[in-house]
C-alpha cells in the first residue's frame, strides 16, 4: 500500500486546464480514470490527508504509484477522452459498463451488384443499410419472412447466388415467389437495387406509403374482377400489417429517440436504453456495472450517454448508415447528467436532452425503468446462482470475520416500524448462500421491548436464542427448525444494535454463535467490542452476499410491518363498536378483511362470524354505518353525485 505523499506532483506543475488523468499502480496498470474542468484543483483534493478521503477514492489513491495527465482545449474533449481511456485501459476504480448481451442487426448489402438481406452480429461494412439493434434472431427472421412476399429481395449468399447464375435455374425461395430470382435474369439489376430501396425505405419506417398503394392495387384488381391478383395483394397487405403490429408504435407522432434508464444499489448498476425510430421500438440495449468510485446516479446516466454516443463507429437504428451519428433527435433521460452543458456538446447541435415530466415519453421510460430493475434483478440471481461464487463468499465472509470455518447457515435480523408505532421484527435463513424461506420467521414486538431499536432487536434475539436452548419435542418440527443453531447471526445496524444482541445473547449464556451488524453503508461489518468496523472489498462476493441478507431482511420485515399496520388501522375503526372485544374484531377481519367489506356485510352474514349474534350484529352496522364517509355533493345544485 502507497503513501499517497510519495507520488504527488508540485501543485505548480500541474495545469489548470481541462483534461484527463491517469492513476498508474506499481506495474504500471492504469487503475483510475478522470476528467476535470481544472486539473489542478481536482488532483489537490487527492492528495490532502488520507483519513478524509471517502474509503473508495482512499483505496485508490494508496493503491496508486504514479499520476500523469493530458490537457485538451475544451470540457467536451475530455469527457470524450475519458470515455475512449476508460474503453482502452478497462481501470479497476472505474465504472465499467458491459454489454449485457450481443445484439443481431438486420443488414442490407447495398454496395454488392445485387443486394443482399441478411442477419449479421459482425463489423459493419461501409455502403450497406443496417437496422437494428434487435432482441432476437428469430423475431427478425419471421418479420423477414412476412417483408418477402411484398419485396422479394435476394438473401442468399455469394455461393448460392453462383451456382444459380450458371445453372440458369433459381432456388427454391424463387419458386415460390419468395425473392425475384436476379440470378437467372428474371429481374434487371437496376429494378431489383429499387426493390432493395424499397425493403430498406419501408424499414426506416416510410410504411404508409407502401401499405396504402397495395390497398389502391387491390380496389382495382378487384374491380377488374382479377380476383386471383386481388386476393395476392390481400395476402401482402396483411402480411406488411403483421409486421407493423410487431414493431407497434410507442409514440403518437414520428418520434426519434433513446430513452435511457437506470436501476441501482450500493454496489451495481444497471442501464437499459429504448430506441426509438418513427416512433416505435425499434432496439433495446443494456448493460451491467460495478460501481466501484463514488459515482452518483447524474455520473452514471453521463458515462451511459458516453458510452452510447462517443464511439464513432455507432449505428443509427433509424438509418442504418454505418459511421453515422447515432444520436437521434431526442434523449430522454430520468434526470439531468452531472455536466449538462458538456454533455450537450458532445451530443450536438438540434439534440434535445431532457427529463419528459408527462405523458407517453414519460410513460415509456417508466417502462424502460422497469427494464432495468428486471435487468439488475437478473443479474444478481445469476451471480447468486454460481456456485463457485457462492462459495468464495462464504470463505472470504468467514476469514473477514475471523470464524474457524465459513458460515453455512446465517440468520439476519432486521426491525420496522413507523414512529415507534406497529413494531416488529424479521428473521431470514440463508444456508450455503442461498434463501431458506421456509425458515422465515416474524416477530410481532409489544411493551417496553417497543421502546426503540436496540430494545427491539435484544427482545427478537432473546426470542429467537431461547427456542435454539429449548430442547424440542419431537414431533414439534417447528421447534426442531429453530433449535438448529447458526453459525453467524447478523443485525441490520451498528455497534448499538450489535451491543443489544450480545447482551440477549450474553443472559442466555449462548457463546457457539457468531455475532455482527451490518452498518448502512454497507462496506461496513460491526463485531462485538470492536471499536473499528470490518471493511469488505468492493469487489469480493462476501459484501455482495451480505448486501443480499441485509436487502432480504428488510424487504420481509417492511412486508409484515406494512400488513400488521393495516390491520391495525381497520382494528381501531372498530374500537367505538359497543361490546366488541379483540376476539371478536379479529374473527370480524378474518372474514372480511377490511371495514369497508364489514360496513357493506347484511345483518346475516354479520352473524354467520362466530362470537356475534344479533343483538351485536345490529350494533356493528349501525356504529359503521354512521362513520360512513359523507356523500360528495355538487355545490352548485345542492345534488348528491354518485
């Protein structure tokens, strides 16, 4: 580990310029990338003392050697300098983007003699038409199939294409109509390079045109009682509509855009981007990040933006020119980049970079959100899924924590509760990485145990030991699951929290069980009596193991809280109720549910509820039905509305 001081360049001899940095290890690795409006300003705030320094930048900087820079003349340089750097160098500290997956593109070689449609993944080609990027082969297969019958483009391959021109006889796409046999001279070269014009006009989204003059074609054919022509033209019209309903409009007007979202947590992130060409959907990309500097959610839409735009050999989805700008005319994003201005540079002029606030775009990135939620959701499963990861992390969980051996089964503990109001507590189970949910546990906390969250979290671990002390009986099975002892319990919270459960754990006299609390911020475990907590590396499976019992916990903690609280709430609309007790307000609930479904109930149903005759039936529904809520009424008329 480096002193920063070791490596650090006179102030004066750093410019105040724009630029890029570079932060190089021992070998002489780049590890960090930068860029800054002033580099003099932004290198200081590296080299002041370490002990503030965020602990991420403070494992950069002392895992550095050396710093060297570039100046360029203006923001926009940089911003793009850093992207083609961090491309090249692929640096550690950074935030990497990876294709989530490796997109097909439907391609038009219109530099051949005779041009060709076919599906490609590979380099692009200058001359040629390309239109994607699309989700699956196969859907770009069938829509290919359906375009053949109006515009019998040539798809065979150089070979194929050989072979038929010497034998004089076309393959079997031609027989059936299905391409214009330009090999066997059936169709001149200049008539079937405009049949190829056509294919490409009508995928760029110029489909009116062409759907409207086969509907003329077909009214005359059909008034010329050339019914065989006619119903051909019905069976193209049909199969261009088909192709329009699989690619259906997202936007009213003829709108071309990327939309482009983000799904994060403490350690990854997730971006999906929308493009939209002619107002439909025409591609969808995504990538997959480990956030490993202290980028903000405005730093990791402007490093998407870059990593879209700043590579020179991108595709417009809508043109399909190789080479071109792929920047549309639009890009919607769900919150402004860091460096606007700079990023509008880079974008260009007539680029319109925005938030919508309403309607169909905003509409639509909500959906592109959602995306990347399920995109991020995947990727953690399949990480999860790994076995050998899973592993790794419980041995690098158990050596970070001093345990003789890795911890196979975990219990974490979270509390909820609102304003002190409706607490409780969650136990889940994980056994050799992976959620145990038959194990789960809830715990409804009362009392003095309510008083706050080290009082909660004590009276859940005392909970949860004691069943682990007492001995079961055998054919108890619940009993027998919790008498099975952990080998690591851990508490959402820090040293208070992990005090309150070694206390519990210290009056029962439990010591064959290790203890820990998981600190907010996540790169912090807290042991008992420590006054420094257990720093996990950004990058090890422990902390990803960890995050996901922290991020369970609670989710099932705020699950029973959010039910506990109302039913709570319907309990106490029925508190003014004469006669009705607890028992009978829950018998009342767990037949109907809520007050509004009581308050609708007949007399005779009322009474089907065991506990309540008439005499209190009666009683209910008059007591409900004066709290019924007021009707509205129109000022104007003095009418009730409906």
């Amino acid at each position: 580990m480096a002193d920063p001081a070791t490596y650090r360049p006179a102030p004066g001899t750093i410019p105040a310029s724009p630029g890029v940095y570079r932060f190089r290890d021992a070998d002489g690795r780049v590890i960090y990338v930068g860029k800054a409006k002033s580099l003099r300003s932004r290198l200081s705030n590296y080299f002041q003392d370490v002990a503030n320094l965020h602990p991420r930048t403070r494992r950069m900087v002392t895992s550095a050697s050396s710093v060297e820079w570039t100046v360029v003349s203006s923001e926009v340089e940089a911003l793009t300098l850093e992207y083609t750097w961090i491309k090249e160098f692929d640096p550690r500290f950074n935030v990497k983007f990876r294709d989530d997956k490796s997109y097909p593109y439907l391609a038009v070689t219109m530099a051949e003699r005779y041009p060709r449609i076919h599906v490609t993944r590979r380099a692009k080609l200058k001359g040629d038409r390309y239109f994607g990027p699309y989700t699956h082969v196969w859907a770009i297969r069938e829509t290919l199939d359906l375009l053949l019958r109006v515009f019998p483009v040539r798809t065979c391959s150089a070979g194929v294409f050989r072979r038929a021109e010497r034998s004089g006889r076309p393959c079997l796409l031609g027989f059936i109509d299905k391409c214009s046999a330009p090999c066997t001279g059936a169709i001149s070269e200049a008539d079937h390079r405009v049949l190829a014009e056509r294919f490409c006009d009508f995928m760029a989204g110029n489909t009116a045109r062409y759907t409207k003059e086969i509907e003329r074609r077909m009214r005359e054919a059909s008034a010329a009682l050339d019914f065989e022509t006619a119903a051909r033209l019905r069976d193209d019209l049909a199969a261009l509509t088909k192709v329009m309903e699989r690619n259906s409009v997202v936007l009213s007007d003829s709108t071309d855009a990327d939309l482009i979202a983000l799904a994060q947590d403490d350690l990854e992130a997730a971006v999906q981007v929308f493009h939209v060409r002619g107002g439909r959907i025409r591609g969808q990309r995504g990538w997959t990040a480990e956030i490993l500097d202290e980028s903000s959610p405005a730093d990791l839409i402007e490093r998407a933006i870059a990593t879209l735009y700043a590579d020179a050999a991108a595709i417009d989805p809508g043109s399909g020119e190789p080479g071109a700008s792929a920047v549309p005319h639009e890009v919607l994003v769900p919150q402004m980049p860091s460096h606007v201005e700079d990023v509008r540079a880079l974008l260009g002029p007539g680029v319109d970079l925005r938030v919508p606030q309403r309607g169909e775009k905003k509409e639509l990135l909500e959906t592109v959100a959602k995306n990347a939620e399920e995109s991020l959701r995947l990727h953690r499963l399949r990480r999860a899924g790994d076995l050998t990861a899973r592993s790794k992390a419980l041995e690098d969980l158990g050596e970070a924590l001093g345990l003789a051996e890795p911890p196979l089964r975990i219990e974490c503990f979270d509390i909820s509760h609102s304003q002190g109001t409706n607490v409780v507590g969650s136990q889940v189970v994980f056994e050799d990485g992976l959620p145990r949910k038959s194990e789960y546990r809830r715990y409804a906390v009362h009392g003095e145990a309510a008083r706050d969250d080290t009082a909660s979290m004590h009276d859940v671990i005392s909970r949860r030991l004691a069943k682990h002390l007492d001995p079961p009986e055998v054919s108890d099975e619940d009993a027998r699951r919790f008498a099975y002892p952990p080998s690591l319990i851990l508490v959402d919270g820090g040293p208070p929290q992990v005090a309150a459960a070694q206390r519990a754990m210290d009056e029962l006299g439990v010591t064959d069980v290790a203890l820990a609390g998981i600190a907010k911020r996540l790169e912090e475990i807290w042991l008992p009596g420590e006054e420094h907590p257990v720093i996990l590396p950004r990058t090890s499976e422990a902390l990803f193991l960890v995050q996901r019992l922290r991020d369970e916990a609670h989710r099932f903690a705020i699950t029973y809280h959010r039910s506990k609280r109302g039913r709570a709430m319907h309990e106490s609309a029925l508190d003014a109720v004469p006669g009705l007790g607890p028992a009978r307000r829950r018998a009342l609930l767990d037949r109907f549910v809520t007050v509004k479904a009581i308050r609708e109930a007949s007399i005779d149903e009322l009474e089907e509820v065991p506990g309540i005759g008439p005499a209190l039936a009666q009683q209910i529904a008059a007591a409900l039905q004066s709290e019924a809520p007021a009707p509205a009424v129109d000022m104007a008329t003095g009418e009730i509305l409906d």
